[in-house]
C-alpha cells in the first residue's frame, strides 16, 4: 500500500490515529481529518485534497536591507517555480517591504517583540530587569504571531532574533519551524544561545559548514548546508586586464568586523602608488556616517587614484575595475561578494575560519590567508620584482572562473532551498 492510500486509512477509522498529526479519526471529527497532512515533502493534504504547493511563512525583522535580504529576494523568484508558496512577515515599517510590493511578492507586516535587553548590544550589558522582561515580551508575542501563521504549512525563521517568538507561535499552529542560520556570534553565552534554538527547530539551514560548528550544531539530516544564490553574470570578457598598479576592492558594509581598516592599514604600508584601493559600501547620508567610517574616508582620501564609495546597487561594474577583492570578515556566514568577484574576473583574497573560504576552497579560485601580515606579504610579491608573472599565473584560467560558481546560481541553490523545506513539512 502506497503512502497515499495508508493516509487515506485514518478515514472512518475510529480506533486508530492520524499518522501526521496525532488526532483521533472519526465522523465526529472529520474537520481534525481535513487538517491532516501527508508528510512526503512533496506534496501537502490540506482540506481534504491533495496539493503541490507548500505555504511557508518567512519571519523576519529587516530593519535594513543586506546580503540576507538579497539573498532571500532570489530565493523568493525561485520558489515560485519550486512548488513553495510564500509569505514575508516582517516588521513594521521596514524597507524591505516595499522592495517586495515592486516584485509582486506577498508580504505582511507585523510588530515584533521588543528586546531591551539586547538594546545596547549584549545581554551582558543588559539590567536584571531587561532581561526578566525578555521571556515575557517574546511569549506575547509568540502568542499575536501564531495568528498569523494560522494558514500555513511551514514557518521559516530567517532572523534568529525573531525564531523564538516563531518557535511558539509554530508550536501553537502545529507546524514546522525552520532556522535560516546566517548571523554570526562570538562568546560562549551566544553560542549556547543558539545551540539551544537551533536544537529547538524543525531543521537548520546554513549558507555555510563554520556558522553551523561555530553555533555548536552538527551536520544531520536535520542540519543542513545550502549555499546562499548569486545572480552570476558570466560576461567575462568585460573584465579588466590585470596590469601595474593593481587595483584592489573591497566591498561591504564599514564596520570594523569586516576588516576595512585592517586593508586600508596595509595598502597605507605599500610604496605610495604601488597599488590602488577602491572602498565600496559607505553611508550615503553624511550625518548617519560614523567616527569609525569617517576616519577611513578621511585615509583614503590621501591615497593617489584611490576611491572610497558609497553604497551601490550593483556591484559588477565596480569589481570588473578590480584586480583583486579582498574580503577580511573576522566571521561572516557565506560571503557573496566572493562568488561576484570570482564571476566578474576579479582574484578574490579572504581571510580563513569562515564563509568566505569555503567559497574559495569549494571553487578552487582565489587565496586564502591566515592573517593580515600574509596579505601584505602577498601583495608585496605581486607589486614587485616579477609581480606580472605572478599576475599572469593567477588569472590564466579566468575565463573558467564562472562555471566555478555555477553552483551558487539562483536555479541550483533555489532547487536545493525548496527541497529542504519540503523535506521539514
């Protein structure tokens, strides 16, 4: 007997269970039997018919928009082709939002939990009081957010700020909650933090096998490690030709733990004019700029041919001007802005123990380096004696260098991502 059919026995059996939800069959409580699902991960019994499509609840905050978001832009596309119906629930007021409404992507806002006692960052800053309110604000919460999952099959965390409220409120809905882990934490309190959560989910996915040890898990059936999608662009041919004085890009947001004053510090080391720095990810309103960015404005200012940039919305056309793209993330989840330099024919250079050298190391392009002081060393050895051939080495195979991240493009990841989910409901 398929599985179909042995679904179909908790019919007008009054003596045996559901075998997906636990309940009780019978005539006089045939609406418990609508609600039951068959749990093949490829298809959902709702309402007494068999349907394809699975209805996934996306929850997060989105207070700004990141590499997350991206990411969660192009998953969306694909899931429309994958068989996952999907909703964003985000917070009120974020920008995100109406990103969505232009794609003609369903959304809903809500009001999240507040969470005082992260509010200055730490829960070791936090006040005794702050923290007592935490479990009481988020239970609330959890409580409102159910309601809104009332119609679907699965709920996706992709915020770890926001799984706790979306682990009760799943619970109270009887579905599925699913972790998208992708921040990154230092200290043992995070850590145990997010062990315990991860513990409590449905299923974890991460973009990237050192978030997962980094947060304590471990991979299974229930843990898995699914790359982030990248919209590649394969026109290689519009690269730059790597040639004296190199010019050397690193992109992303300027905050300290992604190493921008570390780069910085090491082309200031250089011979003035060996090489050119190109920053891209600065604050575009001059008053919301921080002391820490405007020290490296001010810096990179007195570097000839060398430019520090606003934010932009496409990066391509700034990295095929690159010869290299470092990225120095201290701990960064997957690293995007590597797959977009390896596609755009820049030479990405990363430091290990993260996302962004797994990219490396799974593709075969690029350097990585244990610490700054390697990457001033390397740059030395290409700006002198002999540093073109050194040069002509690394980029021989460049024109192969797209079909190495193939497997970070959209429909790959997309195909992968749904199956997951399917596999959780």
């Amino acid at each position: 007997m398929d599985r179909g059919r042995r679904h179909h026995s908790c019919w007008g059996n009054h003596r045996r269970w559901c075998c997906c939800r636990g309940w009780r069959c019978g005539p006089r409580r045939s609406p418990r039997v609508l609600n039951c699902r068959w749990r093949s991960g490829a298809a959902n019994w709702r309402k007494g018919k068999l349907i394809n499509d699975v209805k996934v609840a996306i929850v997060t905050e989105s207070a700004s928009v990141w590499g997350a978001e991206h990411s969660l832009l192009i998953l969306l596309e694909q899931f429309k082709q994958q068989g996952i119906e999907a909703t964003t629930v985000l917070a009120q007021g974020s920008p995100f939002k109406r990103i969505l409404d232009t794609r003609n992507h369903r959304a809903i806002e809500y009001r999240f939990a507040k969470h005082p006692a992260l509010a200055g960052g730490s829960f070791s800053t936090a006040s005794r009081n702050d923290i007592a309110k935490e479990p009481f604000n988020v239970l609330a919460s959890g409580v409102r957010l159910a309601k809104v999952l009332k119609d679907f099959d699965l709920a996706l965390s992709f915020s770890l700020w926001q799984s706790p409220e979306t682990i009760i409120a799943s619970r109270i809905r009887r579905i599925p909650c699913v972790l998208d882990l992708h921040e990154t934490f230092s200290g043992g309190q995070s850590v145990r933090l997010t062990k315990f959560i991860g513990n409590f989910c449905s299923g974890v996915i991460a973009p990237s096998l050192s978030i997962v040890r980094s947060s304590g898990l471990t991979l299974s059936p229930k843990v898995r490690v699914i790359g982030r999608p990248v919209e590649v662009d394969k026109t290689t041919n519009q690269h730059r030709n790597a040639r004296l004085p190199l010019t050397v890009g690193i992109f992303g947001q300027i905050v300290p733990h992604k190493g921008v004053h570390q780069l910085v510090s090491a082309v200031e080391a250089m011979p003035q004019g060996a090489l050119n720095l190109m920053v891209v990810g600065g604050t575009k309103e001059a008053d919301r700029r921080t002391p820490f960015e405007l020290d490296l404005r001010e810096r990179v200012s007195r570097m000839p041919r060398s430019q520090f940039l606003d934010r932009v919305g496409a990066v391509g056309p700034y990295m095929r001007k690159c010869d290299l793209v470092v990225n120095l993330s201290e701990h960064e989840a997957f690293g995007r802005t590597v797959v977009e330099a390896i596609s755009c024919g820049a030479y990405p250079v990363v430091l290990d123990g993260s996302g962004p050298a797994e990219i490396v190391n799974a593709t075969g392009v690029g350097k990585v380096i244990e610490s700054v002081e390697d990457l001033e060393g390397f740059l030395i050895s290409l700006c002198g004696p002999g540093g073109m051939v050194k040069l002509d080495e690394l980029f021989r195979d460049r024109a192969h260098w797209p079909d190495a991240v193939d497997q970070f493009a959209a429909r790959s990841v997309g195909e992968r991502y749904a199956a997951a989910l399917k596999s959780f409901a």
